[in-house]
C-alpha cells in the first residue's frame, strides 16, 4: 500500500513513521509512505500557500490551486478506483476502526492535513471525503494523519 501525506510541516511527522511497527512495515515493503511539503507547489518566490478568506474573517486559509496541484502530482497519471484523496478537516465525518479497514484496502491513500484557520472550500471538488478524529481542535492535520496511518 502506497500513502502519500500532504502537508506544510513534513518534519513534524517524519520521526512517526522511523519507530516501532510502522518502521518495520516500511522496511519489509508492505507499506510506502511519502511526505510532501506543499510549500514545494507554491508559485511565488516566498512559498506562500495560504491566503485571506475571500468572504473575509480571521486568519489564513490554504489556497485552493496549490493543493490541486499537490493532489494532481500525488494520483500520478493512471487512473486508478484503489485510490482515495482525503481531506483532514475538523468538520469531516468522523474516523472510525470501520473506516480504518476500508482504507486498509486501498492500493493508494492521499491525505491532505489541513493547516491554519483551515482550507479554500473548493479543494472539497478534488478530495473524496473530509475525515476528522474527533470533536476538538489541532493545530494541524498532521496528528490525524499519522492516527489514520497507524490505525490502518
């Protein structure tokens, strides 16, 4: 199985996937796991990723071209149904052991962690479900990403 994480802070969860059983999965190839810096997607010079809500209100929202970019480069050129995108986001359904084995069967899991006050809308159009682990707030959606990793 193949799991590409898109995320702003990859160093924040490398350490994760070196320890314990998930290391030894990875070593014996029966998972894959790939961290990709969104920041590498950004069009300008100073990396920017995020922006103000056009609608206004507080903070800073990821930009939606840069994370369809990212997904794009994730999926690869084959189309493959073996293949989820998921979005980590607070308002997502909620994470669940069924869940954990519906993703267990998967060739390719794409999870995009959220970030700041949270994402552009319109990447909902690019993603398959939005998952949250629960009621609470994180600072980022790296934490769900390595609960959804280690629980499948």
């Amino acid at each position: 199985m193949k799991i590409t994480i898109i995320t702003l802070f990859p160093d924040m969860i490398a350490g994760f996937f070196e320890e314990s059983i998930l290391k030894r999965a990875i070593d014996k190839g029966l998972v894959e796991i790939n961290l990709v810096n969104l920041r590498d997607f950004a069009q300008d010079k100073y990396k920017t990723v995020d922006d103000k809500p056009y609608g206004g209100g507080a903070g800073m929202i990821l930009k939606v071209d840069i994370l369809k970019t990212a997904i794009s480069k994730a999926k690869g050129q084959k189309k493959n149904n073996k293949t989820r995108t998921i979005l980590t986001s607070p308002k997502g359904s909620k994470y669940t052991q069924k869940k954990a084995w519906e993703y267990s069967k998967l060739n390719h899991l794409i999870l995009v962690t959220g970030h700041y006050e949270g994402h552009d809308e319109r990447i909902t159009d690019y993603v398959d479900e939005e998952i949250s682990l629960g009621d609470f707030v994180l600072t980022g959606g790296e934490v769900v990403a390595a609960s959804i990793v280690d629980s499948i």
